[in-house]
C-alpha cells in the first residue's frame, strides 16, 4: 500500500461565487486543522467553476443506479470514498445559492436508489458533515433551512450532518469574523477528536 492508502479524505463542497471571500475565510480556518494533520487528503469540489446540471425529473435514477448527466460522476465517486463532507456556502435568500441547490436536487439519484431500486444502503460509507456559512446578517431561519435540506439529502447518503459554524452580519464588514473563524476551528478540532 501507498503512502495515500493510508489517508483519510476530506471532501468539500465549495458554493461560493467569490474565491477569496467570507466563505472561503471560513472555510479556510476548519480546513487549517486538518492540513496540520498531515494524514488528510483533501478534495475541494467548486460548484461555481463546475456547476451541476439542473435535475430534470426525468426518472431515469428510478430505473438504475444512474444519472442521465455525468458532470457529477467525479463528486459521487469521492463522496463514496470520503470520511468528511464540508458544505462552505453563502446564503442566499435564506436558502443555499443555486450550483448548491442543484446537487442537492441531484442527489434524488440515492433516494430513487434507496426506495424504487430497494438498495438498502445507496452509499455504503458512513461518513460525518459540517456546514460552514457565511451570511450578510443574523438570521437563524436560514440556518434551519439549510440544515434542513442537507438532512434530508444525507438522510439516503449514509451522511450525518455532525455541525454548523456561521459568519453573520458579513454585510456590516468583518465584524464577526474572529468568533466565526474560532467557531469553526473549534468545530474541526472536535470533528477530528471524534473520529
């Protein structure tokens, strides 16, 4: 076996349309912990520089354990290979941006794997999740919202969403990136105690 055979793997799903803004910071202060670690590999997914493919009902998932588009092939692969999901995001209008809505739209694939195909486990790997958001102001309904749609995806991923750090009030400037950047370290640090 390889060095790399014996790594674990961190796969992030990164929403934002701005590279180096708040979600990045944030996202960047729990990814920190990891990279110190030496023993993580670490694969970012970029949903705006590679945005999903709307779902379009089409039904085919219902008939195998398949997607009529493939531009998410790369993710489902990695996804069933890693150990952490990070989900960095924006809000927007109390809910994920669109590229993050549409995977989350896709992941109907496991839902028509798990009851129309009867595969028990569509995902065989468990594996645990954060949610890292950054968003102009307090607002605890979008944290529920968003919470709420990564539970019930990962509710047929074998996913458990195990903590949420949140940058409010980003649109007063950065007032609060201190406590959410320490929040989110704080969360990597017990993720990795846990594991």
């Amino acid at each position: 076996m390889g060095l790399l055979d014996h790594k674990k793997h961190l796969l992030v799903l990164f929403a934002s349309p701005h590279a180096h803004g708040s979600t990045r910071m944030l996202l960047e202060s729990f990814l920190d912990v990891f990279k110190e670690k030496k023993d993580w590999d670490i694969k970012e997914v970029d949903l705006y520089e590679q945005p999903p493919h709307p779902c379009v009902g089409c039904g085919l998932c219902a008939k195998k354990e398949a997607c009529q588009f493939d531009d998410l092939d790369a993710f489902d692969k990695e996804l069933r290979r890693s150990d952490l999901l990070v989900v960095a995001s924006p809000v927007y209008n109390s809910a994920f941006p669109a590229p993050m809505k549409a995977l989350l739209d896709r992941t109907q694939r496991y839902f028509e794997a798990r009851f129309s195909l009867g595969v028990r486990h569509p995902i065989k790997k468990r594996r645990q999740a954060v949610l890292l958001l950054a968003m102009g102001q307090q607002e605890d309904f979008a944290l529920e919202v968003t919470a709420y749609q990564l539970q019930r995806a990962f509710s047929v991923m074998n996913t458990e969403l195990s903590g949420c750090a949140v940058w409010d009030g980003t649109d007063r400037g950065r007032q609060n990136q201190g406590p959410a950047q320490q929040k989110a370290r704080a969360l990597a640090l017990e993720i990795l105690a846990g594991i």
